[in-house]
C-alpha cells in the first residue's frame, strides 16, 4: 500500500490546491469515472485501475491467512451455482465434487472459519447454508452447538426468518440423526428466529424431563431475550445463570445491554461500578455498550468520564473508545474526542493508539488536509496499527474528498472483504459525490443496498438522491426506495416523500402520487401544503373533481389553509363534471358542516362559479349567505358583481352595482370593481359613464381603471378619448404607469393615428411635461418625427415619460425592426402595418394582452 499512495499523494495536493482555491469540495478534474477498454473503471492521470488501488489496502484492512484462498476459491465454487436451487440434484452434485476436490480438512474450527467469512457480505448468505449443507454430509464430520449456532445467526442477520424457521422443522424431523444436543439447538434456534414464546416453551420441556442448557445456550437465550425486550423472561434466565455459576463477562455485557434497553442507563453505570467494587473482571465489551447508549442519548461527557474511569482500572477499552468516536462523529463533531486526546490528565494513561490516530485522521479530513491524511494513514500501516471501522470510513471519505469517485466505489464494493460498515457521513460523501459526477444509478444502488442490509441512511443523504432523480425524470427508483423502507418497516423521510409526490404530480402520475399519501395517511403523518396542492391540481387536471374535492378538505382539516385560487380550480373541475350544481352544492355543505361558515367560505365559492361562468350559482351561494344571517362584506359585493359582468349578464350586474350602493354607497373599490368589469366585458361606453360618474362624486378612479381604458379604447382606436384619459392622469397623478405607457409605443407601431390625436389635443398639453416627451417619443415609434439619435439611445427619454420594465425592454428590438423595414420601403411609404407587426410580435413573443 506504501508504493501504491506514494502516486495518490500527488493527486491529495492536487484536490487541496483547488479546494483553496474555491473549488466545490465536490467536483475535481484531477480524476475522472469512466470506463476503460477492458469495462473495469480507471484513474486516469496516475494511470492505476480502482482495483489497483483499493487491493493495496486489503493487506492491511484484512490480513490474509493460510487459509485465505481457500475460502476464497470455497465461495466461488458455491456462488456460481447461486442460480439453481438446494433441490436441483444435478447442481448440487456438481458443487459438492468441486468441493470434494479441495480436500478440505473438515473440523469445527474451520467450519466456523468459513461461516465467519461468509457472514461478511449478504451476498454470501445462500452459499454459507449450501456449505453447512454440504459439511454435514461429509463422512466423519457432525454439526456441533457452536456451527449451529453460528449459521442460525448468519439466518437471522440476514432476515431470513422464514427458511430459519423451516430449518428447524427439518431439524427437528431428523432427530435420531442428530449427534448435537436436540433440545439446545432448538432454544437456540428459535430464540435467534425472533420466537422467544417457543423458544421458553422448549426449555421449559428440557428442564421438565431433567435436562438443562449449558452454559453457551444459556447466554445465547439471555442474548436473545434482551433483543426482543421481554425483559421479565430475561431476569429470569440471568437468576438461573447465576444459581448455576455459569456467570462470565458475556453474562456481564448481556446485563449492561438489557438495563441500557430500558433506558436505566445510571444503573447500568452503577453496576459496573459494583463489578469492580466486588473484585470481578469488567469486561470492555459491555462498557463499550453503555458509552454506545450514553452517547444515543447525547451524554458524551458522562461516556468520556466512564472511559477514564476504567482505563485507570486497565479495562481494555480499544473497542469502547471506538465506538465513543464514531458516534461522537455522527453526533456532528469532534469537539469532545478532541478535548479528550488533549486533556493533560491523560498523558500518563493506556489510551489505545487507535483511537487517538482516529481522532487527528477525523480532524484533518474536516480541515480539509489531505495530504496530512495520507501522510498518517502511512504511519498507521508502518507501525502495525489495525484499523477499525472508524478508520475505514475515514479513508472512504478521503477518497471522496480527493475526488476519487471511482476508487470510492470500488472500496464500497470491497468493504464485505474488509469486514467494515458504512457510517451516515461515508454515506454522504460517496452518494454525494456520486450524484455530482452524474453517476446516479450507482449512487441508487449504493443508497438501495444500505436500506436492505438494515441501516437507514439520513434524511440529507436521502434528498439528495430524491432531487437528482427528479431532475432526471426517474420517478420509478424513487417509488422503489419508498416502497423499500415502508417494507423494512422504516418510516420514510416525510419532507422527501413531499418532494417525491409533487414530482411525481408534475409527470402527470397523480395515482402514483396518491396511492403515496394513502401509505404516510396510514402511518399518521401529514403531507406538506405544496403537496396537497399539487394533488389537488393534478386531480382537476384529470378531470376527477370528487378526489379533489376530498382532499381539499382534508387538507383543511390537517391545518392548511388553501386559497381562493385553489378554490377556483377544484369548483372549475366540478362543474364540468355530470351533475354539475349537486357537485358544487356537496362541497358547499361539507364545508359548511366541517368549519363555522363565514363570508369567506362562501366568497370563494362565488368567485368559483363566477370562473365556472355559473353565475346562478354565484347568486344562489349569495343569497344562501344572507339567509345564514351573514351579512355580505364589500369583498363579497364585489365578487358576485363580477361574476356577472365576466358571464355577459351586464344588466344583471348594473342592477345589482345600484342596489349595493343604495345599500352601502359607493366608494373607490366598488366604482373601479364595475369600471374594470365592464372594460374586461367589452362595455367601454359603459365604464367611461361609470368614469365620469366618479369623478363627479368626487371619486378618485384607481389607477387600474386608466389602464383597462386606454388599453381598450386603444384596441377601438378610439386615440382621442385616449389623450384626453392620458391628460387628465397627468394632471391628477403626475405621472403614468409603465403599462400605459408599453400600450402606448405599441399602437405608435401599429398606426400614426395615436400621434395625429396627440398633435390635436397638443394645445392642452404642458410643453415641458413629462406627457411632451411622451408625445415625442410616439411620434418617433409612429415613424411621424425623425429621430436624431438610435432606438437603442432612447432608453432614457423613455425612462423619463415613465418606468421601463421588461415589457417595454421587448418593444425596442421591435421598434428597430419596424423602423428598419420602413427605410427599405423609403421614407413616408407604408409597410402592412398590422400583419406586419403581428409578425414581429410573434417573432418577440410579446403582445399587447400580455403587458
């Protein structure tokens, strides 16, 4: 490994200089994935295979044996016939004479060593139980507790309950065969199957005909009951264990696990206390498990101090001290291993030389150190130090950090032969890393086989992924990676399954989408508010009105307030539904029978049937409102007048605008509500009655009124009664907004007429105005002035009439265009003035409408 990063140490100082230099921790050109001739992944500036590199450090990691390509060369044999199954008499024959051919020195030692190798990857599942199988067929070889047992925990590690359970019925068929103790093979065997019940019912059998357990059943039934908390069954056991002397530091760590369990970590604490006290060994073991859970509960100082306390009593704690770093790391920091590793108080103590070369490996990976960590990891492997998991994380990281994507998975894929598990912050680096050099599918498989294998990865880790399956369109692995923790009987990260149902709503998958809600409904949790919009349309969308209606409220009943647009949508799609006035009435009165009724519930229904051009409907909810001894607010005056003038009933509406304002006057709202109605309607001669009514009432129309006129009047050509509105805003205002004056440069495009109706009021005009520069400026636009300077120079003539937004941005390039098209047919001629700018509109993707 030494040789092998003496290249790689070149390529840390690479990443460090760019990472100073602000480069994203992220990204680095120095190595790059891609796949080599011979389909293996490569690193291409140090010219080394990810193989090459990852192989260096499996000396290290996992010291070969003896026996190591043995082993080996066995789960090769029993992999390949991986496809065929335990009954297939042809392929077991065939991997039983490949096995056979090894002369394989058959004991209970090795066995265990098979089965212990096996147990590294869960892949190798399958093929522990075919080589139990076949030992237990070979001449002179019997089964004994401990390989029983042995391969009834690689059954349960790997979930395999049921084939557990059918094993030990096979078993228990084939009793007089047995040479093993029947009755502790099955107490062992069920207790690590998850059936405690039948595991207690079989060991009250053996004691009721005078058997008993030995002292490693014993301890693997204590075990086994702690795991499934039946904590009563479990002091039980643990009084017969010590009636017996059978007690030992397994009984110990069992013990300590048991309180921890219960949360009673403080008598866990004193009992070791009491251990030491009474003169009987601690074991390192079971301190490790009481620092594991006192840093669970966020008690790293009271884990530290227990350290101390027995590293002065000479416990071996190399394990303990370990699992204190790693979740001080996961916790977010290092501040208390670093306090710890410098605290004068320990200089003089056996603290191990693994967990302070952890501590300073963790350390200069935060700082960003690189070639400082390849510099340690070199003396660790001089100095013959093991690592631990800690250690492996940390050099997956460093290979993340350095940019080493390829190499990182390669080491991913390696990490059953090193024995080590993946942390939460390895998880971050490698899938992050992988998602930005694009290599999602890997980053999924990485994600995919850590829910599998039990550890539920973070909610950072997991949005990640979400966000770049999103971005690629690749809403099915995401449904897989849901599905998969709901079967794991994980509870899914909430705020990705929100992410997960708005993008799967905007592929239109909306059942998908919510089959999703029904499955977070059942587990008691909310969707967000952008959800349930996002359902909500998506339902409109496929014209299923009556789903929408539902969840609409039910997302009131969750506290999400909807608006009046989402209203609008859901009322929209129920009246164009079959029986359209039973849909809108159903909702009505749920509505009203679930929330105390209010003006406003029932405004947004009128507004609703307003948009569904039901205006019936809109009145009929008014009238409903009055008879519920609700008095109409001015909001809700408004909307059914709306609602009128949008559906073309006019004379509805100025009927009802005279009975409001005989009921309650009229104010500004309510003469630029019926002004802007009637303009939108197309009733222009009616909004400038309604106009001058209010300046006679001494009214000030609001500045939208002005702007649906002129906007209108411009669309009639009606020039004249324009410049009269522009001067009396002028005059009043001061100023004009940049609608009007974008309405205005376009139709000076369109047509000289806007700046012949100018020049004629122009009397009435004040020269020095800000509208003088405004007419200037039009008969520019109109081709009517000759302009002395570029149209790109006349964005700040433009900038003084009124202000520029990116509407009037968009008029320039076609003022240009107009203008230059007019030259090429000589000055004064005319150019097919509307198709003409239709065209060019449509070529700007600008119209009049749209400013």
């Amino acid at each position: 490994m030494i040789k092998l990063l003496g290249s790689i140490k070149n390529v840390a100082k690479s990443s460090l200089l760019k990472n100073r230099n602000g480069n994203s921790s992220h990204s680095y050109s120095c190595f790059s994935l891609t796949q080599s001739s011979s389909g293996s992944s490569s690193v291409h500036r140090l010219n080394l295979s990810a193989k090459d590199v990852v192989a260096s450090f499996r000396d290290w990691f996992s010291p070969p044996t003896p026996s190591t390509a043995l082993l080996h060369r066995i789960f090769s044999i029993l992999s390949s016939q991986e496809q065929a199954t335990r009954d297939d008499a042809s392929s077991r024959h065939a991997a039983d004479l490949a096995l056979s051919r090894l002369n394989i020195p058959l004991s209970e030692a090795f066995v265990l060593q098979v089965l212990s190798y096996g147990r590294r990857s869960s892949k190798h599942v399958l093929s522990c139980l075919k080589f139990f199988d076949w030992a237990g067929r070979q001449m002179g070889f019997h089964h004994t507790q401990a390989t029983y047992h042995a391969i009834f925990k690689i059954l349960s590690k790997a979930k395999l309950m049921p084939l557990m359970l059918d094993f030990l019925q096979d078993f228990m068929k084939r009793r007089c065969i047995h040479r093993v103790r029947f009755y502790e093979t099955l107490v062992m065997g069920y207790a690590l199957a998850g059936k405690p019940v039948m595991s207690l019912q079989l060991f009250g059998r053996m004691r009721f005909q005078g058997i008993d357990l030995d002292t490693f059943a014993y301890h693997v039934l204590l075990n086994a009951l702690v795991d499934e908390s039946c904590f009563d069954a479990a002091d039980m056991v643990a009084k017969q264990i010590s009636m017996r002397g059978f007690e030992n530091d397994i009984t110990c760590s069992i013990l300590v696990k048991c309180l921890c369990k219960q949360n009673k970590l403080d008598e866990a604490d004193a009992y070791l206390h009491n251990l030491v006290e009474s003169g009987k060994p601690v074991s390192g073991h079971a301190v490790s498990i009481l620092v594991h859970a006192l840093c669970k509960g966020n008690r790293f100082n009271h884990a530290a101090t227990l350290l101390e306390e027995f590293t002065e009593l000479n416990v071996p704690l190399e394990h303990a001290y370990g699992v204190w770093l790693h979740d001080a790391v996961q916790h977010g920091g290092l501040i208390w291993p670093l306090a710890f590793v410098n605290s004068k108080k320990l200089l003089n103590k056996d603290v191990p030389r693994l967990f302070q070369y952890n501590v300073l490996l963790l350390k200069l990976l935060r700082e960003y150190r690189l070639t400082e960590v390849y510099d340690l990891l070199n003396e660790m492997e001089k100095d013959g130090i093991s690592p631990d998991k800690v250690t492996m994380n940390a050099v997956l990281c460093f290979f993340c950090k350095a940019g080493m994507v390829d190499v990182a998975i390669e080491f991913y894929n390696s990490r059953s032969e090193f024995g080590f598990s993946l942390d939460s912050t390895s998880y971050y680096y490698l899938i992050n890393n992988l998602c930005s050099s694009g290599v999602i599918d890997e980053a999924y498989r990485v994600l995919r086989n850590s829910i599998r294998e039990g550890y539920y990865t973070s909610k950072k880790i997991f949005s990640i992924l979400a966000d770049a399956f999103c971005r690629e369109g690749k809403l099915d692995k995401i449904k897989e990676l849901v599905v998969l923790t709901l079967e794991r009987k994980f509870r899914p990260y909430y705020s990705v399954c929100d992410l997960f149902i708005v993008a799967l709503c905007k592929a239109n998958r909306v059942e998908d989408a919510y089959l999703l809600h029904g499955e977070l409904s059942r587990l008691n949790k909310d969707m967000s508010r952008e959800s349930y919009f996002h359902l909500i349309h998506g339902f409109c969308k496929s014209n299923r009105g009556h789903i929408a209606a539902a969840l609409l409220l039910e997302m009131q009943e969750k506290a999400h307030k909807p608006n009046r647009k989402l209203f609008r949508t859901v009322i929209c799609c129920l009246c164009d539904m079959q029986s359209p006035e039973n849909q809108f009435f159903k909702l009505l009165e749920m509505q009203l029978s679930h929330f105390e009724p209010s003006s406003c519930i029932f405004n947004y229904f009128i507004f609703g049937a307003c948009h569904a051009k039901k205006p019936e409907l809109s009145r009929e909810v008014f009238e409903m409102m009055q008879r519920s001894g609700i008095t109409p607010s001015l909001s809700s005056d408004i909307v059914m007048l709306l609602s009128y003038l949008k559906n073309g009933r006019i004379s509805d509406g100025l009927n009802f605008f005279n009975d409001v304002r005989q009921r309650r006057g009229a104010g500004r709202k309510l003469y630029s509500s019926v002004v802007v109605g009637l303009c939108k309607a197309g009733r222009i001669d009616y909004a400038l009655y309604f106009m001058r009514e209010m300046r006679n009432n001494n009214v000030l129309p609001s500045m939208e009124c002005y702007e649906l006129l002129i906007q209108s009047l411009c669309w009639k050509e009606s020039y004249g009664l324009v410049v009269s509105l522009v001067n009396e805003l002028e005059k009043t205002r001061g100023y004009i907004t940049s609608f009007i004056g974008n309405v205005l440069l376009l139709h000076s495009l369109k047509t000289k007429k806007l700046y012949q109706a100018w020049v004629q009021f122009r009397e009435l005009l004040d020269e020095t105005s800000d509208i003088s520069l405004l007419g200037q400026l039009i008969g520019i636009f109109s081709g009517c002035i000759e302009a002395n300077q570029d149209i790109e120079n006349l964005e700040e003539i433009i900038a003084k009439c009124f202000p520029i937004d990116v509407y009037t941005v968009l008029i320039k390039p076609l003022a240009r265009s107009f203008n230059q098209r007019r030259r090429e047919q000589g000055k004064g001629g005319v150019v097919s003035g509307l198709n003409l700018l239709i065209r060019l509109t449509s070529e700007a993707g600008f119209s009049d409408s749209g400013s």
